[in-house]
C-alpha cells in the first residue's frame, strides 16, 4: 500500500515538472520592460519611433510604409515602425533634439537642417551637382555621402542612409529663369542654409527664407517673386496656381538622412541591425524609382494647366557660379571635397 502512494505521488511530480518544462516561462516571458510581448521565434517585439515633416502621402513617407511592410514581414512581425509623418513631433531642430536624448528612435531629416550640424552636408546642397535620379541615386548610395554621416560626432546619431524628394525647380510668378541674370535683385524663397545662401548671394539674388505654408500667400501679395522648391511640392501646394512660370532646372537635389539614435542602435542584436539596414536599402531603392515617376506625371500635370509655362535653361551659363560656391565649400569640408570628386566621376560614367 506504501509502495503503491510513493508511486503515484513520484508520477505526478514528474508530470508536473513536466509542465513546467513545457510552459515554465510564461511567469517570465510576458511583456517586456517596454511594454512589448515577445514574438513567436522567441526574440522581444521592437517598434521603433520615427518622424518626419513632410505631408502624409509624401515620397518619405510612402517609402516609411514600405520600410514599415518589409522590416514586418521579415521579422515575422516582431519588428514595426510607428510611423509620425507631418511634424506631429515638432520641427527638424525639435526632433534632433529628441533623437540626441533617446526620446525619438529614428527621424529622416534634410540635408539643409543637418548642415547646421556640420558644414559637411552642405555637399548635398551644392548646385547643378547631378543630371538626373539614376546619377542621383549612385551618389546617395555611394561611401562618399555615407561618409558624411561620420562628421555627426556631436549628436547622439547614426546614420542609415537617404531618402530623396526629387530636383528643385524655379517656379516664378511671371518672368521665368532661362539665364543667370534673370535671376538677380529677385525675392527669391530659399531654405536658409549657408551653401545655399552664398550660391543664391552670387547671382544676386535676394533670398527669401520662409515657411513653405506660407508660400501661396507670399505669391499672391507680391511679397516674394518665386520659390525654389522641390518638384514634389508644387502640384499638393496648389502653387501653379498663382505661379505661372516654372524652369524645371534640377539645380539641387533634395534629401533628408534616414538617422536612428545611436544608442538605441547599439543596443540592437547583429542580425535586426543586419536586417534593418537590407530593409532600409530597399525602401531607398523603391523611393528613387516613386520620386522618378511622381516627377514625370507631375510635369505632365503642370503642362496642362492653364497659361502655365515651362522654359528651360543651360545648365553650363551656371558655371562660374557653380565653380565658386564648389571651391569655397571644398576647402572648408574634405567631405564635400570627396562627395563632389564622386559626383563628377558618376556624371561621367
């Protein structure tokens, strides 16, 4: 009798061990200390934070929801971004600023507020630097524009690539820009950057920096005399509108960097790192061939607007001014030396 209850007590101990093998880590194994549960392959759920300030069906960000789909379906979903399109958290300085301290995971932010960072980015916003996206797109992808990211020792950043919105048109009111001269004494608005500044500065030019929403109205009044703008935004912008003369003169190439903090990049295992970055160049790859079509369609768009024109100008009546903006920027950044050395060879292949 003694014998027969030491063995039914000895089978339910191994048959509640047993249990505890099978499902012993559901004490520890509930939410992580962010809040996330664990995913089916064992490794902790990673939802990264990202903004941006550019309108919700913005080039950016249907490149974000691409990046969004692949880094999902890649990780069988433990990885995700959540997505902040359209300055929800405040302006480029404001979102560096958080990027610095850890309270924004990732942000894409354009080359004209990172070269207030560092003189480095303003190779991006030398003139006339490529001819068109496929060039554009070798140069973004290059070791020499990776490189800049380098010079962000001051931030709390890591950068992980570019993501682009296309050339810069001038867009007038009424006379258009075919030639250097048609450009001086005019109330140009401009983004504020110092390379961009002393470009615009040689030719005269009075610059006009303001908020992009303020753009229309500034037409409308008189107050400016046109915009330099990314092809991108004149169509969503309703400026064609009040503006009747574009040059589409690709003078500048848009971009913003796609930068992660670098802390919490640390803290992420060799295979999402891995991961992220083979996302991250398939979401550059797909943004290069949407900013190419949404350019195309968008002209197209234009031309049949009402007493709306499109002239055209000659990329070599620029050079003298090209030529100084280069040499000046060259000799105070090796980086832009570098970038713009890689810039040529690429225009020449």
């Amino acid at each position: 009798m003694k014998k027969g209850l030491l063995l039914s007590i000895a089978a339910l101990l191994t048959f509640s061990l047993s249990l505890a093998g099978c499902g012993g880590a559901s004490n520890s194994g509930g939410a992580t200390e962010g809040g996330s549960a664990p995913s089916g392959n064992g490794g902790e759920k990673l939802v990264l934070k990202i903004g941006d300030i550019t309108k919700p069906n913005h080039s950016w960000n249907r490149a974000l929801e691409k990046l969004n789909q692949d880094l999902q379906s890649k990780s069988d979903g433990r990885i995700s971004l959540e997505l902040y399109p359209g300055g929800e958290l405040g302006n480029e300085k404001d979102m560096m600023q958080q990027l610095d301290t850890g309270n924004l995971d990732m942000a894409i932010i354009t080359a004209a507020e990172l070269s207030s960072h560092s003189d480095a980015f303003g190779a991006w916003l030398m003139p006339f630097v490529v001819e068109n996206h496929d060039q554009a797109y070798k140069l973004w992808s290059s070791q020499e524009s990776m490189a800049l990211f380098e010079t962000l020792g001051k931030n709390n950043v890591h950068g992980l690539g570019y993501l682009s919105s296309g050339f810069r048109y001038y867009l007038m009111k009424s006379a258009p820009i075919t030639q250097p001269a048609d450009l001086a004494s005019k109330k140009l608005r401009v983004t504020p950057s110092p390379t961009i500044l002393d470009f615009y500065k040689s030719l005269q030019v009075s610059p006009t920096p303001m908020p992009l929403t303020e753009v229309y109205t500034a037409l409308q009044t008189g107050v400016i005399d046109g915009i330099d703008i990314d092809s991108e935004s004149v169509q969503p912008e309703k400026l064609y509108e009040i503006a009747k003369e574009m040059t589409p003169s690709k003078h500048m190439y848009w971009i913003g960097g796609i930068l992660i903090n670098k802390d919490r990049w640390s803290g992420l295992s060799d295979e999402d790192k891995k991961l992220l970055e083979e996302s991250i160049t398939a979401a550059m790859e797909f943004n290069a061939q949407d900013v190419s079509k949404n350019e195309t369609e968008g002209l197209e768009f234009l031309k049949q607007q009402p007493d709306f024109t499109i002239s055209e100008l000659k990329k070599e009546d620029f050079a003298p001014y090209v030529e100084g903006v280069e040499s000046a920027w060259s000799a105070k950044s090796p980086e832009i030396a570098a970038f713009l050395k890689k810039a040529k060879e690429i225009s020449n292949q």
